[in-house]
C-alpha cells in the first residue's frame, strides 16, 4: 500500500505542474498517473481525490476564459453592428433600410411616328421593394405612359399595371406602381396619338431595395 507521504509528494507534482498548462495537458498528466489495476483500493481512492482536486481549478479556470471569449465577441459583434444573441424572452427588432439603386435610364428617342412604343428593356425588380420611372420630355406633343409588367423577361406579353397616364409636351412625370402591384420584371410603354416634330423622351428607372 502507498504511504501517506508518497501519494502526497505525488499529489504535489501534479497540481504544481499545472500552472499555466492547457486542460488537455492536464488530463494526459493524471492518466499517466492512474495507479495499476491491482492497485490496493486505499490508493486509487487517492488518486480519484487528486483527480477532483486538480480538474475543479483548471475546469473554473476554463470556464472564466469562455466567459471571457464570449463578451469580446460580443463586443467585437456591437462594434460591426451586428446584434448578438438576445437572452431569452427578449424580442430584437433589427431594422434594414431601404437603399436606392442608382438611375438607370430604360428609354431615350426622338419620336417621329404615331404608335406604340415601349422602355429598351424590362426592368428586373425580383429583389426591389419598390420602383419609381422618372420620365423627361422635350417632345412637342403629349404622349400617354403605361406601366406594364410579366413574370418573364417579356415586354410583349405584359399586362397593364395602373391607369396610363398623360405626359404634356415638354413636360415632366414620375410614375410608379402601387404596393401591391409588384411583378417580377416592370417596364413602360409610350402611346403617341399625334406625331412630335421635335423634342426627345427620356425615361430612367430607379429601384430601391
């Protein structure tokens, strides 16, 4: 059987060479120091009385440093703007703002015929909140603008999206759909009933997200 001040001396190894060791280091020093498995009972009593008495500090200690770790974290998360984990029971609202993109112009001719015209191109507005077309004429005769939108790429098979409007010669319009009104890709088509002689029509689109 292991004498009183042999499981002591041992004990103090132990415990002396944790000192700043990982708890993985600390772990492979108590294995190799398990007693054999014919050990007398009195001393493998000892050893689990070692064992409890060196993981109860180092596991603190871990446990500190986790605490530690996770409000630097989170400081580090407040400081990008970055909400961290609310405790529970707490409602988070996180607010997004609603950016404009910057103006693309969809439509700029001089129109010199009666009929019907439509933008260069569909807009894609498949992640746009909202959309806003911002027409310009120099034109000396009014025309009518319709919005139109499809769930394709397709101008041609569009359908009517609000009541068309009436643009003056050498006047200025701002037209949108309403809120419910989103289709997946928007664009405008022009009407001239009486042929301009002069003048130009410029049309951009502006979408926020």
């Amino acid at each position: 059987m292991q004498k009183p001040e042999e499981r002591g001396l041992r004990t103090g190894l132990v415990v002396g060479g944790v000192g700043g060791a990982t708890l993985a280091s600390v772990i492979a020093i108590l294995v190799a120091a398990r007693p054999a498995r014919a050990a007398p009972t009195d001393e493998k009593l000892d050893y689990l009385i070692e064992v409890l008495t060196t993981l109860i500090p180092v596991l603190a200690e871990v446990t500190e440093s986790q605490t530690t770790l996770i409000q630097l974290l989170q400081q580090w998360l407040a400081a990008q703007g970055i909400p961290a984990a609310p405790p529970e029971g707490i409602e988070v609202t996180v607010r997004t703002d609603w950016v404009a993109k910057v103006p693309e112009q969809v439509y700029s001719h001089a129109i010199r015929a009666a009929g019907t015209f439509y933008t260069d191109r569909m807009v894609n507005w498949t992640k746009g909140k909202r959309i806003l077309f911002k027409a310009e004429s120099s034109l000396n005769q009014a025309v009518n603008l319709q919005v139109i939108g499809n769930i394709v790429d397709d101008r041609g098979r569009a359908t009517d999206i609000g009541p068309a409007l009436p643009l003056a010669a050498n006047g200025n319009l701002s037209v949108g759909p309403a809120w419910d009104d989103w289709t997946p890709f928007i664009g405008v088509r022009i009407t001239a009933a009486v042929v301009p002689t002069a003048g130009i029509l410029t049309i951009w689109a502006v979408i926020q997200e």
